[in-house]
C-alpha cells in the first residue's frame, strides 16, 4: 500500500516551468533510490499523453507503464512549490505527489486523494508551511451524511418555527454534527416547503458533519400560510452525501410512504420509515454513573472485563449519545462519562449478555472497582482542608508555587528527571521482524506491570496497573499501531506515533478528569518504547528525596518507593491526575503543575514542599524546616483543643458573637452537623437531596425528608436553597439541553422559573415541614432583580394557601450583578447568603474546577472583598442579615476579614466548625474592622493574605 508520509514530502522546491519541475521530481526520486534518472522520460510522456493535473493546485505526475523498468522500488514522493509551477494550460500547481509505482498501487493514492479534494483545500495547500500540515489536508476523509433515530424527534410542544429550529439544531448538537452557532445560522428566510406539510432548512456554517434531524411538532404549526408538519434540518457541507439525502426526499415525497408518516408516530417508527439508522431493539437497562472523576480508564477497565464474561454484543450509550462496544476500552474512554450521566447498556437478544445486564448495572452502582459516594452525597466535594496548612515565610528562601495535590510537608534533595529522548529509525522494511519486536516488548511491559501489581498491597495502584494492562491488549489500540507496521514503519515509530495520536484524542475530551487519562496512555508508550529502544532503567538517588518531573506518570509514582521519595514536585498536572491519586494513597506529599521552572532546579539542591497549600522553597534554611515541622504539630494539638469546645460559641474577645452553621446536601447529615458545633444549618443544598432519587421527589416525599433534617436540628434554624441543577451538578430526571457554557447558562433560579411546577413542589412541601419552626428559604443564582421578585411572587402564591410562622425568605449572592445591586435587593428580601465559590468564579472569569486556574480564583481578592462588604452594608442598611456559604467561611485567612466586614452568620463543612470557633475565640473584633478595612485597599488576593502576618 502506498501511504503518504510526512518524511516523504519536500517543502520549499523551486521550478521556473514543468520541465524543470518534472526533473527536480525526478532528482528527489533518484536520491531516495526509488527509481534510476532515466524515469523522466517516463515522466514526460505521460504529461504528453494527458497533463497530470488532479485540481486544487496539486498534480499527480507519474511514468508511463513503459517507463516502470526504471523503478527500482514502488514508492511517493510529495514537493511543494511555493511559488507555484503552471502545469496545464492556465492551471498552476504548487504541490506535485510524483509516483513510482511498478504495477497500479498508484491507484490507492490517486483514491486517498480525489477523496481528499471533495474539499477546497486550494487555498491551504497553496500557503502550507509543512510537511505536517500538507500530509494532514490531504488524508482528511470525506463524512457521509448521517441519518440516525437519534436525530429524529416527534411530538415537540412547538409554538412556532423558532421551536423547532431550536429542537432541530440541540439534536445535532448533542450527537456533536454541528458545533454551538449552528442555531444563528438557520435563517428562516431560508426555509423550503417541500411539499404536504414537510419543509427543509439548510445551514453550512458550524457544520462538523453533515447530518440531518428531522423534527415534528405535536400539532401542525401555520408558517406563511401553509401547514407545517415537519421540519427537516439539514446540516450541509461539500460533504453531503447527495445520493443518500436524495434517497431520503424520494421517501418523503412517495405519497405511500408519506402516509405513514402521521402524528402518531414516534422516531423509532419513523426511522424505520425513512430508512435511517436504528438504535437496534435490544433488552436495555440504564445507570446512572457515581464515580466521582467520571468513567476513566480503571472503572472503564472493570466494565471491560466484566463485559467481556458475556459472550453476546454488549453495547453502552451516555445519555442520548451513540452506542458504542462495551468490551472496547478505547470506546468506553471516548464516550467522556461523567458522574451524575446515565449510562444506557443494551444487549444483543438470546445472548448472555441480556443475562448480563443486571450484572453491569449493579458493577456500576458499586462503583466498577471505586469507591463511590452515592449519587446524593457530594456535599464533601467542597469540603476544604484547614489542617496542616502552612504557608512558608522565609524571604531568603526562593519560594513558589503550585497545586497542592496531595497533603503533607517534605524536604530532601532534589532528584531532576527531564523527560527521555529515544532515538530510533522511524521506517522498516521487514514488517514481521518489526510487529515481532513489538510483541516481545508489549509482553515485557506486561510480565513488569504484573510484577508491580504483585508488589504492591495498595488498591488505587492495583487498579492504574490493571488498566494499563487492559490498555495493553486493547484491540482498537493495537490494531492502529499494526496499521502504522504495515506502511513500513518501524516497531517504535508506529507504537509512538498511535499512541501519541490516542493520547491526544483522549486529551482533547472536554472533561478534564477524562482528559487527564492520556497521562496513562503516555505512560504505557513511554515504558513500552524504552524495552524497543533498550533505554537504560534510571536509578534513583539512596537518601529520601524530592522528585523533580515534567508529569510523573501513575507507574512512576507507584514504582518508586515511599521510604526513598519523600515528596513530588511537577512542572504540569493537576490535581486530579492519576499520578495525585498514586500519590496521595502512597501518602507522598505532592505539588504539582508548578511550571517548567522547576526542571532547571540543580539535581541535589535541598527543596521543601507543601502538599496542602502547593508552597515550595528551593534551598531552605534549617530554621524553616524546623519551623514547617514545628508548625504541622501545633495544628494537630490545636484541633484536638478546638474540638473539645466546639458546642460552644463563638464569641471574640471583645464579646462580638457570630453564628457558625453548617453546609450540608445529605437529609441525614444533621445530626452530626450539631455534634460538630453547628447552630444551625446555613445552607442545605437541595439539589444532592434530589439527587439520591431516581426520579423527582414528589411533595410527600419531599415534606419528609425537609421533616428529619428540622427534627434533628431540634429548633436550630435551617437554610435551605432551592434546587440548584445546572453547572457542574446535572440532574437526570430534569434535562437540560446542552450548553457551550454550562455555569453561564440555564442554572439555579433561571432553571426552577421555567419549570416552575419544581419550585412549586419544593416550597410547598417545605412549608408543610416546617411546622412554624425557624426555616428560611432561599434562591440559588439570582441575576437580576426580575429573578429574584419572580421567585418571591411565586414563594407568596404558595405562602398564602400554605400560611406559617417562623419564616423568612432570601437569596444567594453569588453572581456579581446581585452583589453590585444589593441596595435595591436588601429592601425586598429577609436575608442574603453569599456563595463566595460561584461569586469568585463569575468576578475572576475562572472556571472553579479549572485544573490549572482554579488555584488563582481566591476568594480573599479584594474585588470579592468589595462586593462582599456592599452586600453586607446595604443588609444591615435595612435591617437584613448576611452569611457566607462558600469556602471561604472556613479560611483562617478569611475569617477575621469576614468578620470585620460584618458577616452576621459563617457556613461551612462541619468538620471545618471547631477550628474556626476556636479561632474566632482568639480574635478582637474591633481589631478584625481594621484588618478589614486595609484588605479593601489591597490590590491582590495575595497582599489580603499578608495583612496582620
Ligand atoms: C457557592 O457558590 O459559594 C455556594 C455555596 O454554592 P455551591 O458551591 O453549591 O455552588
Ligand atoms: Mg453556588
């Protein structure tokens, strides 16, 4: 097979015409002994007989059969000509894939390439730069169009035509045909009727692939005074597949088959009509995932090996999305599955597999391996760590910093590992020796993984190995790098090249957990090409030191060995990378994503770390260390004191009492709540109430559940938010189209006004509840004052056929425009409650999981500070009181600031309430107004964190 090759092209010829073009082609040719000099002969004959102009700027010359005697090996060469070279008559080429082939192979590239050039790629091939880039253009495959029951919808509640665009476009949206903009480019002036009620819109702008969905609304519509029954948006490009799509107008322009398109049907049946692809028909069960970083490669590894005991087809869809093999590795990872998605299985009938199913589904719940919280639990996700934190203060120290990754202080020497180089001949032209050599150091790799899993007691390190080894013998893998052999590139050149290439794919899935998995790919590649390029094993240094990394692989982290790495500074990385989990099971402080700096730290030079603040220092004085050790068990005394008295109050010195509550998103966590320390709860997020359900709570169960958590609190106060969903929280049974940006988009308050059926339930059942005891309800996300009144009108309608004593009535400040309008806000509710999580997100413009920004959205920025400190003043203008919901609550940096600006109430995770008691305890009020007053002034996150230190 005659593939093309980067290494194949020549960029930058010059030819003043053809022949001095077909001579330099002949040259290149000669020079990599593919054919002798005499082949221009060949060469020219055949442009006489006919020009070899393919189109878009590129010809194909190649000798006559006579000529074929020259060829002393079939092969392809690409030159580019910057300048261009007229070919044929009036048409200039500026790339020419001159051909040496002895029989009729040429025909494979003459096809890879007339495919290639249904697209325009003139332009892009006239100012192409590189050799990559050239090969990248013309290996681009042409899309067929797709036509699937997923992209069909019936019985849409479709007012107008801008409905159904809408329905149309997230359609294609979700099966990622068309890219978010699609929508702005329907123009309904556009619009064709087809005929009997069936109209077409087309768009070409944000197409991915061509695709059609068709979509019904649940009664004919009128536009321009005739019927619309059917909407078919197509979503074109030079790609269509005509034939197809012609097929598909034939079907609903036969008036046989048209007939049976009626109001009844649904997108099964009218799939079956039109001839499009179907979801087979196949016994199906579905879960919802709780794992907490989503299906990456150990769960997906688990689910592979359970699904290969079936001997039936097992096939697995997220929400409406493809099906894909379930026993595939690769595909599982390609579907990006999130917590809280549900995963659709379905089996092939009269298999086992449909036995099977009840299997899969119940390795899903128990977590495929993971521990999982259930679905209803992830009130800990914001749970911060005050204990050990420890910031570094030593000006003669060089200190900085990364992500914390995983907890604790280390110091030692600095052992630098720079990422390898391997060197290898990229082709080969023994296909079988090089597949052999292939084999042998996959089998070595594998007998080594093995012996590591065998080594090892700790299961989160089992597990990584595990899945490297399902990644071993992944076929979809394997079968790519077998592809790369077979076009004669040698064993390391076809494994690096596949699995860069996969691990790139991987890399690119927009969820970051999964994206951080092609570390493990990365990993297996690396450790397979060091056995084919014999790379020497590094040793390491014999004293417990700090190791020094680009990215430390999961394997590196879990080969090396705990009495010896005392702690793990990485220049990239986040926090939630395979290599933090191995690290911190290991109990190996880590920082990590600290910056390429850090490889150009001297080997040996004594560097310090903390593993809960990501602090380093490179050359720390002894008093330092002693201090940072010293520090560490002071902190643990200091809990152990705090939470001796934490049912106490907490009043500062200067007798100004603030009431610490607790955040909470479990019904039953209230009790331990109030062991805590809680005197109330500040905020219990409903939403991971609603989660534990399968299906909406209906008001009695609701009323039940609000009834045992103001049982257990026993006459303390509770705050409750009303659903929350949207974001990063999606609730199954309350689907929201997807969105380009989920935490600007249709989340909190802007969801519950458009179902408001939800919001009504929730507040009657929580009156009901209540029984006159103290709750105050809020409203999650308000925007804007419209919002707001909204929500409270419709709270009122309720309180007036509900009618209780006790209480009150507030809302979130967590979106900047609230805070910035609070004077007006502070007039009409009983009380704010700041969200510092999503109000820090929405001020800095930083995503709160981003895995590298995130570490810069802190909530001590003066910015939040001033919003912060209006809010409160323009509360207690009014006589309204404010808490602070977010993490912040429980920063001991943050505190005293809170404090001093005002704050009538703190919330935070319980486990944070009997240190921050304790703290406030130790505090001067009055002192806490000055602190407060200077951070206002500050001019960073930074300078707030340094004042009174
Ligand atoms: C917040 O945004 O600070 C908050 C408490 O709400 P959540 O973290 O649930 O978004
Ligand atoms: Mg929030």
């Amino acid at each position: 097979m005659l593939a093309l090759d980067v290494q194949h092209v020549r960029m930058d010829q010059h030819a003043a015409d053809k022949t001095q073009a077909l001579q330099c082609l002949v040259n290149i040719l000669v020079e990599d002994k593919l054919v002798t000099p005499e082949y221009l002969e060949g060469l020219k004959a055949r442009e006489q007989q006919s020009a070899t102009y393919l189109g878009q700027g590129i010809a194909i010359p190649h000798g006559t059969p006579q000529s074929r005697q020259y060829i002393l090996e079939t092969g392809v060469r690409l030159a580019h000509f910057p300048e261009g070279v007229v070919w044929d008559g009036e048409n200039k080429i500026y790339l020419a894939v001159v051909i040496a082939a002895k029989s009729d192979e040429h025909l494979q590239v003459l096809q890879v390439l007339t495919k290639a050039l249904i697209n325009d790629v003139s332009e892009q091939v006239r100012t192409a730069t590189s050799a990559e880039q050239i090969i990248e253009l013309l290996q681009a495959q042409p899309l067929s169009l797709s036509l699937h029951e997923n992209l069909i919808s019936t019985h849409i509640p479709a007012q107008d035509t801008d409905d159904l665009f809408w329905h149309a476009s997230q359609l294609l949206k979700q099966q990622k045909f068309v890219e978010p903009g699609f929508l702005t480019a329907l123009d309904p002036k556009q619009m064709i009727h087809l005929g009997e009620g069936i109209w077409s819109i087309t768009a070409t702008d944000y197409v991915i692939t061509p695709a059609i969905s068709i979509v019904k609304p649940d009664q004919a519509l009128t536009y321009h005074n005739d019927t619309l029954t059917t909407l078919l948006c197509i979503a074109s490009n030079e790609q269509l597949d005509l034939p197809q799509f012609n097929r598909l107008i034939d079907i609903l322009f036969d008036p046989s088959q048209r007939e049976k398109l009626t109001y009844e049907n649904d997108s099964h049946e009218i799939a079956q009509i039109i001839g499009a692809e179907i979801i087979p028909d196949w016994p199906s069960k579905q879960v919802t995932l709780a794992n907490a970083h989503g299906l990456h490669a150990r769960p997906a590894t688990h689910l592979v090996n359970i699904s290969k005991t079936f001997k039936g087809d097992l096939q697995v869809a997220v929400d409406d999305g493809a099906y894909v093999s379930a026993k595939s590795l690769t595909k599982l990872l390609s579907l990006g599955c999130k917590r809280g998605q549900v995963l659709t299985f379905i089996a092939e009938p009269d298999t086992d597999a449909v036995l099977g199913l009840d299997q899969v589904i119940d390795a899903v719940k128990q977590g495929l391996g993971e521990e999982v919280e259930p679905i209803d639990d992830l009130s800990h996700q914001n749970e911060h760590v005050t204990e050990d934190v420890l910031s570094f203060d030593d000006e003669s120290a060089d200190q900085t910093s990364g992500i914390a990754a995983s907890a604790g202080l280390a110091f030692g020497p600095a052992h630098v590992l720079k990422p390898r180089e391997f060197k290898y001949e990229r082709q080969s032209k023994n296909v079988k020796v090089e597949t052999e050599k292939l084999e042998k150091a996959i089998e070595q790799v594998k007998q080594n993984i093995h012996q590591l899993i065998s080594e090892t007691k700790i299961k989160a390190i089992q597990q990584i190995f595990t899945a490297h080894l399902e990644m071993l013998d992944d076929p979809d893998l394997i079968q790519g790098v077998h592809k790369g052999l077979k076009q004669n590139l040698s064993a390391p050149a076809a494994w690096y090249e596949h699995i860069e290439s996969a691990a790139k794919a991987q890399e690119s899935l927009k969820d970051h957990l999964l994206a951080e998995r092609a570390a493990d790919l990365r990993d297996i590649g690396e450790r397979v090409l060091a056995v084919l390029c014999n790379a020497p094993v590094i040793s390491e240094p014999e004293e417990p030191y700090i190791l020094i990394m680009h990215d430390v692989g999961p394997s590196d982290v879990a080969r090396l060995d705990k009495e010896r790495v005392a702690g793990i500074l990485t220049a990239v990385g986040g926090a939630s990378a395979h290599s933090a989990i191995v690290a911190r099971a290991l109990g190996i402080p880590a920082v990590v994503g600290a910056g390429a700096s850090v490889l150009n730290i001297e080997s040996k030079t004594t560097v310090l770390i903390n593993g809960d603040n990501g602090d380093y220092v490179i050359n720390p004085t002894a008093d330092l260390i002693d201090h940072a050790i010293a520090e560490r068990e002071r902190q643990r005394q200091l809990r152990i004191e705090a939470e001796k008295h934490s049912q106490e109050p907490a009043i500062t010195l200067d007798h100004h009492q603030v009431e610490i509550a607790a955040n909470i998103g479990k019904v039953n966590a209230g009790i331990k709540a109030v062991k805590d320390g809680a005197e109330a709860i500040g905020l219990l997020r409903s939403e991971l109430v609603f989660m534990a359900h399968k299906s909406a709570p209906d008001e009695a169960t609701q009323e039940a559940e609000y009834r045992i958590i103001l049982d257990d609190l026993a006459g303390r106060p509770l705050v409750i938010r009303t659903l929350d969903v949207g974001g990063d929280k999606p609730l199954p049974y309350v689907p929201i189209p997807e969105e380009e940006n989920p935490f600007l988009g249709i989340r909190g308050i802007r969801l519950t006004l458009r179902k408001p059926d939800l919001l009504r339930k929730q507040l009657v059942a929580l009156l009901r509840a209540s029984d006159n005891r103290p709750l105050r309800i809020m409203f999650p996300m308000i925007g804007r004052v419209e919002e707001w009144r909204a929500a409270k009108a419709i709270f009122d309608e309720i309180f007036a056929e509900y009618p209780r004593e006790n209480i009150e009535v507030g809302m979130m400040i967590e979106v900047p425009s609230a805070a910035l309008l609070s004077p007006i806000l502070a007039q009409e509710v009983d009380f704010f409650s700041i969200g510092t999580n999503d109000l820090t997100q929405y001020t800095m413009a930083i995503d709160r999981g981003h895995p590298v920004l995130s570490a810069e959205a802190d909530g001590l920025h003066p910015s939040i500070l001033l919003l912060i400190d209006q809010t409160v003043r323009a509360a207690h203008q009014y006589g309204k009181w404010v808490g602070i919901c977010g993490e912040l609550a429980a920063d001991p940096k943050a505190v005293p600031v809170l404090l001093g600006l005002g704050v009538d109430e703190l919330s935070m995770s319980s486990g944070s309430i009997p240190l921050v008691k304790a703290q406030i305890r130790q505090l001067n009020f009055a002192e806490c107004q000055k602190v407060a007053q200077q951070a206002l002034l500050c001019d960073s996150a930074t300078a707030v964190r340094e004042l009174g230190e």
